[in-house]
C-alpha cells in the first residue's frame, strides 16, 4: 500500500460505509457481472471537504485509494471485490474541450459533448507473461498504455539471462477490453463560424461498448498527456487524452441545457398564459414578416408528437418533417437557421455540400488506434432528439437522397460498409428547403414535376409548404417597410455600440428593436421547448379522436368512386395526429382538445391544397407525393400506351413515328403535345418505352 493509499485508508472504508453500504452488497452479490461502483462526488463533498478537494487535485493516487479501500472492507457474504472499480460521477470541474489547457493535465475533469468515433472494443494486454525459448523461464512484465515492451533486462532465469528470444504465452497474460472514444462539442454550443474541438478518449473494461457516435455524454476523468511521434523522432509538443473513470448518458432528457428552479417557474408562469400558443408561434423568426402558418408548423416541430414504443417491438416515431419549396430569395434559408436555434438540438447543413456519409454515417480510417475502419455519425446522428435542418436538398445526388429514406421513417441509420455492420439512432425531425427546377414555382404545374426529389422521400414529409414570390402591392409595401425597420434597428444598435458620444439613448434603440424583438426569448424559448419534451406527454381526448377519424374517412369517402383519386392515405391521419399532440405540447398540457385538433387539421389541409392537389382536375390526389403521378396522368399515360400500340401495328418493326402519336392524341384525345412529351418522358424513365432513334418509339 502506498503513502497516499494508507493516509485515505481508513476515512475512505468509513465513507464506503456510511453512505454506500446497500449498493457495496449489491455490487457484491452481482459481481463479477457488475464491476463497477458509482459514486456521487456530491456525496464525498457532504462527507468530506479536504478528501473531495484531494480526488479532484490528485485523482489517480485517490481512485487506486478508494478501490484498495473498496476490496478490503470486510463483507458478509464470501467475495472479493478484487477486480472493483470506483467510478465518480456529477464531477463539478466541467471543462469544454476548446478550453482545456496544460494546467488541467493531472486532474480530474468533466468534458461534456458528443461521441463522433467509436472503436472496436478489443482485450489489451496489462501484463504480459514473456516464455525465454532458450530456458523456458517465463518472466512477467507490466504494460503501460502507450507502448509494448518485451524484458529487455533479459530473461530472468538463473542459468540463462540472454535477451531473448522470447514468445508472449497468452494464457498466462493478463488482459483488459479497452476502446477508444473521440468526443466532440455539441453542435448547438458552437458560436457561428467556429469549427467544433475533439478529443480522444480511452476508456476500460466495462466503460467499453456503452456509446455509439451520436450519444450526447459527460465524461469524467483524468486528463493526460501523449507525445507526437514524427518521422525524425518525437516532437516537444503533446496531444491531450482523456483517461475516462466513468460516463454519464445525456441522451434523453436534454440534461446539457440546465433549466434552473427559476427558468421552471418561469416556464410554467408561460403556460398559464391562454395566448401562449399565439406568442411561441411569433417567437419564431420575429425578424421575417408573414408566413404565420408555416411558422405554426415550425413551432409544432419544434415541440414533437409523442414516440410511442409498443408492445409489440414497434416503433411509431413523434418528429414531425416538413418541406419548405418555393422561389428563390424568400427567406427558407433564414428559417431553417432560427429554428436550429430555438430547438435544444440542433444541426444545419446544406444539400449541396452534403453527402450521404456526411448525412447519416461513414466508414473511416481509425486515426484513434492502428488504422482499423471504424464509424462516424452524420448530420443526424448527431441532431438525435432534435432538428436536423437541410438546405439545398433538390442539389443533392441521388444517391444521398435514397440514404434518407430509413432515416425519416425508422429513424436508424443502418451501415455497412468496410466489414462493419451497425445501427445508429437518428431520432430526429427534418426540416428541408427545396427550390423548384426550373428557379419559379408554377402553380398549375405539379409538385412531382417541379422539384428534383424522388416521390417516395417526398411522401415522407408530414407537411410540404410552398412560398410563392407574388407581387401585390399591399403585402410588399408591408413587407418593405418591416425590413428597412430591422435595418433601422440594426443601424442604431450597432452605432451606440460602436460610436463613442453616440447620441442614440438604449431607450431609442429599444423602442426600433421592438417591432423584431421576439415575444420570448431564445434562451428560455429553448429551455421551455426542452421542459415540454422531457415532461409532458398528452393523450388524446374522444372528441378530439373522433373529429380526426370523421375527417379523414370524410375525405377518404370522396374517393371511392372508380374514376375518382385516393384524396389522402394513413399517412396524412399519422401526422394530423403528431401534430395534435405538438399543439397540447405547446400549452404544457397532458391532454389532446377537440380545438388543437381542429387547429392542425387547417394545418394539414391548407398544404394539401398547395401540393396535394392535381393541377388538371381540381381534387385532392395522394398520388402526387406518394408515386409523383396524379390518377389524370396514369389516365393520360394509359392512352398514350393505347395510341401507340395501335400506330406501332401499322409500322413495320413495332416503331411508332412520335410526331403521329401526337397529333391522334391532341386531336382524338384532347392531350396537348407538352403533357403528351411529359408521360412518354416518364415512360422511358420507368422501361415502359424503347426509343430506337430520335423520331420513334416502341412499348417494350
């Protein structure tokens, strides 16, 4: 026993004793399954000042302290704790990453943020059992993290002592499971512009095989120091390594944002407010004039419909993903930004620069260990339990877009690539901006037809909006003004800000702010946002689910007919549902009304008559977001087969002439040339449609 060890020896078994004595005999009995005893440093502070101020200064000393001190105390059951750790967590010295420095080396810390990589979990040897093939003496020798050494002294033998040759005898080798972790910042805490800071970790035993890239953790342990290798020997400079004694799951609660006792007052002194639905919806993108019922949608995906996990193993996912698709220079950009910042977790990329890998996951290289492939998370991953908010998606390749799909319905990432097959959770909502082909959106034009996305991923969105740039004199005189309002506002601020002997008085500026300035702030917005989430969870009222039921099957019967379209699927009622429960999340209440029914069912209708609605007839058609073609194109696509059937008999070789097929369906059929040179588009597309030269075509 060292000095360090016999000074603690005693206070600490008095420690163990008095405030740990029940999960010491728990640890007991379910060793050697359970290894580990967590304490709370909280508890070592209440017991002792001086002994809590020693762990944090000298750690190492005061854990091998604590775990000698852990096997000796006598049980009443015959075990030994021998191979006990003693993990100490809620350590109060929590560092960000970017802030770690050399005076930090030695301590013990707590680094918050997320896992980005995670490798392989693999034995590592502790001690190794070296046999010398000269004499067969068997010599053991320790190993430290960093390197392997073989006894170099020589062999240990009495009649031998040559310096080997020596081979490792693995039986008789002590090994450990280690894994090495890379810990990043969060996303959300990243000021703008920044890049986010890592740092590796290396954890044991059973800390390993605990996270996947993506978890949001706190890890508490002792930081160390490595030097850099270079190609001409070794580099005066160190890098930083985390040695982990235990980690803390942050996943599910957002216990990163710490609301106080006095931000929980004030969240409930909101709730109470019965125009706190109106002032969260006007909170969102104050400085952005108009477009109230998309920021409606945008505040109820903010809040999030209740995941229900079932009996049965099933999974029915609470995000809500919405579409933003309109023409350029409309502020969809601006808002996708603020609502990653209002949510607790958020993440923005753009479609343009973003990749599969980049989105959902990648096999990379290990630059943690010796080159093995190992994981990396994507944008949503790392949006787990929040917004991943995506620009630009009509940009991406096509590839990217299909990666999508199993992140928005299943919420996993499946990978495999490299040898690696794993499942990462992405419980995320997508809020995604699109601009249409061809820069402006045409109203009497489909939805499929206009924008660069498959279908499928387009069906997936619960609610799809479309910002149309319409000149009216009215709304842009209003819309100016409010802009050169901000400008005005920003000018003043930064004047008295920047401008020594500034006449402008905090009173002027706040009077010109006020027009911008949101009814809640962001702060406790996102504070309020993360409470409703963690705390509340509303079930659904009769009338509220009948109103629902009536109204889809109302809508449902319109389409029974046999020359008329399927007006909505299952899928639209899912998310009428979802955001019912967001509306109830809103006011704080653990009860779905008839009226948050109501409310989200204007939602929901108001989209489908911007999307869901075929251009040529007028009614509401599911067809358009689920295959992209309307029940008047497979109408019009069933003609054309016809037409071209019939024309291809007359011609020798099965070759239809287009310019014959055009001319029997404008003037037999009312079919005019540009929706006729559409659907055979779409023909060839599906392999419906051959075309053996520039003129002709054939059904295959």
């Amino acid at each position: 026993m060292t000095e360090t060890e016999s000074k603690w020896d005693e206070k600490l078994k008095r420690f163990f004793k008095d405030y740990y004595w029940n999960e010491i005999l728990q640890l007991a009995n379910e060793y050697p399954d359970q290894r580990s005893l967590s304490v709370d440093f909280t508890d070592i502070e209440k017991f002792d000042r001086e002994l809590s101020k020693e762990f944090l200064d000298h750690p190492e000393e005061l854990i091998k302290a604590a775990e000698v001190a852990l096997k000796e105390i006598d049980l009443p059951v015959e075990k030994s704790l021998e191979e006990a750790h003693v993990r100490v967590i809620r350590i109060p010295n929590r560092i960000p990453i970017r802030e770690l420095r050399s005076k930090h080396l030695a301590r013990f810390i707590a680094i918050e943020g997320m896992i980005r990589k995670a490798t392989e979990v693999r034995p590592r040897i502790t001690k190794a059992a070296f046999e010398c093939l000269r004499c067969g003496y068997i010599t053991f020798v320790d190993q430290n993290s960093f390197r392997f050494e073989e006894p170099f002294a020589g062999c240990e033998g009495e009649s031998c002592g040559k310096k080997g040759p020596f081979k490792i005898r693995i039986e008789e080798s002590t090994f450990i499971d280690a894994q090495k972790l890379q810990i990043q910042e969060s996303p959300e805490n990243l000021k703008g512009g920044s890049q986010p800071q890592s740092l590796e970790v290396d954890s044991e035993d059973d800390l390993t095989g605990n996270v996947t890239p993506g978890d949001r953790v706190i890890i508490n342990g002792i930081l160390k120091s490595r030097q850099r290798t270079l190609k001409d020997g070794k580099s005066t400079f160190y890098d930083l390594v985390l040695e982990a004694n235990s980690i803390e799951q942050l996943d599910k609660d957002y216990d990163e944002l710490e609301i106080t006792t006095e931000d929980e007052e004030e969240i409930l002194e909101l709730s109470r407010d019965p125009e706190i639905y109106g002032k969260i919806v006007s909170s969102v993108a104050p400085s952005i004039y108009g477009y109230e019922d998309i920021k409606e949608a945008l505040a109820l995906q903010l809040f999030s419909g209740v995941v229900k996990n079932l009996p049965d193993g099933s999974r029915i996912r609470g995000d809500i993903h919405i579409m933003l698709v309109g023409d350029p220079g409309i502020a969809k950009s601006q808002l996708l930004r603020y609502v990653v910042k209002l949510s607790p977790r958020g993440v923005f990329t753009s479609g343009r620069s973003a990749s599969a890998s980049g989105l959902t996951a990648a096999a990379v290289k290990d630059d943690l260990n010796d080159g093995r492939w190992t994981i990396e998370g994507g944008a949503l991953v790392m949006a787990d339990m929040g917004i991943a908010a995506v620009d630009e998606m009509d940009k991406m390749k096509t590839e990217d877009k299909s990666a999508l799909h199993e992140a928005m319905e299943q919420q996993t990432i499946s990978i495999a690539k490299a040898g690696i097959i794993a499942t990462l959770k992405s419980r995320c909502a997508l809020l995604g901006a699109a601009n249409p082909k061809y820069g402006r959106f045409d109203r009497y034009e489909g939805l499929a037809e206009q924008i660069n996305m498959p279908p499928a991923l387009l069906s997936r969105f619960d609610l799809i909006f479309v910002l149309l740039d319409t000149p009216d004199h009215t709304l842009d005189t209003k819309i100016a003004n409010h802009i050169l309002q901000s400008h005005y506002a920003g000018e003043l601020f930064e004047q008295r800000e920047n401008l020594p002997g500034s006449p402008i008085t905090e009173d002027i500026v706040e009077a010109e702010m006020e027009v911008i300035e949101p009814v809640i702030q962001p702060e406790i917005m996102r504070k309020y946002v993360a409470y409703s989430r963690k705390n509340v969870f509303p079930v659904m009222e009769e009338d509220a689910r009948a109103h629902l039921i009536n109204f889809y099957t109302d809508l449902r019967k319109t389409g029974e007919s046999k020359n008329t379209p399927v007006p909505v699927t299952a899928r639209q009622l899912e998310a009428l549902v979802r955001l019912s429960e967001a509306s109830a999340r809103i006011r704080l209440s653990n009860t779905v009304t008839l009226e948050d029914a109501k409310r989200t069912i204007k939602i929901v209708m108001n989209c489908l008559k911007n999307v869901g609605v075929d251009p040529e007839t007028g009614a509401l058609d599911a067809d358009i977001l689920a295959s992209g073609t309307s029940m008047s194109q497979r109408n019009k696509i069933k003609i054309l087969r016809d037409i071209i059937k019939k024309v291809s008999e007359k011609h020798p070789g099965a070759k239809a002439p287009l310019e014959e097929v055009y001319a029997i369906a404008e003037n037999e059929h009312g079919i005019n040339r540009v929706h006729a040179e559409e659907n055979i588009k779409k023909m060839k597309q599906r392999g419906d449609l051959l075309s053996p030269d520039q003129n002709h075509i054939r059904l295959v």
